[in-house]
C-alpha cells in the first residue's frame, strides 16, 4: 500500500511521469479531472466551478477564482479524502504539504530548468518560444504565490521531498520506473490503520468546514470533531440565532456525517 505525491512545474513532464507510475504501479492517478469527481461527491456543486477542459485553468484554479471562502478547505477535504482510500498517485494541489505529516506518503518532486522547460512547451504545444515562455512564468508565479497563500513557504523546499527527479537528461520512463522503485520499499508500504482513520476524519471535518463556509458561517468560534460512526460533534459561538438553528441540518447534508450532535450557541452580546 503506498500513496504518491507528485509536485511539478510547467513544462518538466510531470504529469506524464506521474501516469506512467500510476499505470506501472497498478494504482489510481487523482489527477484534476479525478479530483473534480472526488470534490462534487463531497458536495461541491458544478456551478460553482463550471465546465472544465483539459485547456481551460485549472480545477482548484477556478475555484479559487470564483470562490476563495471555500477554496483552502475543499483542497484539503479532496486531498484527504484521496489519502484515506491509502493508495494512488496524487498530482500537485499542495498534497505534499496537506500530507507531510501522514506516514503512508511518498513525496516527489519532477523539475528541470527553466530555459529547458519552455523549449518543451514550445515543442509539445506547437508554440513560439516568446508565448511558451509567458505561459512557463506565468504557471511558475501562480504555483510560488498559491503556496505563499495557502502554507507560507516555497514549494521548492527540498525538505518537503522524499525523492527529487530532474528531466533534463532523464526520459519520462526512467523517471517513473525510480518512483515505482521507491514506492515499492518496505517503509513507504507500511501504513497504519489510525493513520488512514485519521484521514478519514481530516476529510469529513473539511468538507463540514467547506459546507459551513458556502453559507457564510464563521469557523473561528466553532469546534468540529468525528466521533465513531459518522457523529459530528460541534460546539462553539456563532452571531446569528438562526446559524444556530440552520446548523444539525446543514450539516447532516454533508456525505459522511450520519447523526449531529450540536452544541452551538449564539455570541453573547458585547462580545
């Protein structure tokens, strides 16, 4: 049993690599059109994010464009929800750092320079080096500024990796055939029943946050907790009479969530 996350830039063939280990491993690929299935059966609705095409922004992209109040913790709902299942190949979205605490985990990171990178995309995508070059700097400065935002450090950090690759020289096989190899050791297979419960847990706690968020419900004063058998236990303040009253029902609709047990109170005046 091993789970994968592969971080890469524009142009260094990443999302090949990450395939081509999926497909010689035997294990799923959570690529974007695999997590935009996972975060609609959490309860994400299409007309928050709209169609989605291969060319078009990224999944998370979009949605952090269109609505950013729910944006971190959807990420991360999908992204748990992808490790408790304990086994594929994730791609990007922040996964090495949502699961750098998580034992089960293999992290990778595919790179190579820049001048090479544009020369791929010019080649690949039929471009001009000028217009391969925009969309490089672009995607570069969209990843460096996500990562800011969301975890306030910089995704080039060799400390988040277990296994870095430069395609440079390497073709995208031989990079594949070292991640199989690396999935395969003893250490990265041995995974904990509580570590995937934890994850279990992780990921039906963001999908309430999520759900509460969309209908604009202050979490700062709200405790969320799983307790066995799909219970969501939630306590905490919140300024409206009818937050407190909405909340067992906004909740229950939540996949996963069986029985609420709400100990929500309205904010003290003055407060």
């Amino acid at each position: 049993m091993a789970l994968i996350t592969v971080s890469h830039n524009l142009g260094s063939g990443g999302l090949e690599i990450a395939r081509l280990a999926a497909a010689q491993l035997d294990m799923p690929l959570y690529d974007d059109r695999k997590m935009q299935g996972i975060a609609l059966s959490s309860g994400l609705h299409p007309e928050d994010i709209g169609a989605l095409d291969e060319k078009a922004p990224g999944f998370f992209d979009r949605i952090l464009s269109r609505r950013p109040d729910i944006y971190l913790d959807l990420m991360e709902s999908v992204v748990y929800e992808m490790a408790r299942r304990g086994v594929g190949v994730i791609v990007g979205h922040g996964s090495q750092m949502l699961l750098r605490d998580f034992d089960c985990a293999l992290h990778v990171r595919i790179h190579a320079r820049e001048t090479v990178r544009i020369l791929r995309m010019a080649r690949d995508q039929g471009l001009t080096e000028a217009d391969a070059n925009k969309l490089v700097q672009k995607a570069d400065a969209r990843q460096k500024g996500f990562f800011n935002f969301a975890f306030q450090k910089r995704w080039d950090d060799a400390a988040l990796y277990d296994l870095t690759i430069n395609t440079e020289k390497l073709p995208d096989t031989a990079a594949a055939a070292l991640i199989a190899a690396a999935a395969g050791d003893q250490r990265i297979n041995e995974c904990s029943l509580n570590a995937l419960e934890s994850m279990e847990r992780l990921a039906l706690i963001k999908r309430i946050e999520a759900e509460l968020l969309k209908h604009e419900i202050d979490l700062k004063f709200l405790t969320i907790e799983i307790r066995d058998g799909g219970l969501a236990d939630i306590s905490g303040l919140v300024f409206t009479l009818a937050m407190v009253t909405d909340m067992p029902d906004i909740v229950k609709r939540v996949p996963g969530v069986r029985k609420v047990d709400s100990r929500v109170m309205l904010m003290p005046a003055g407060v």
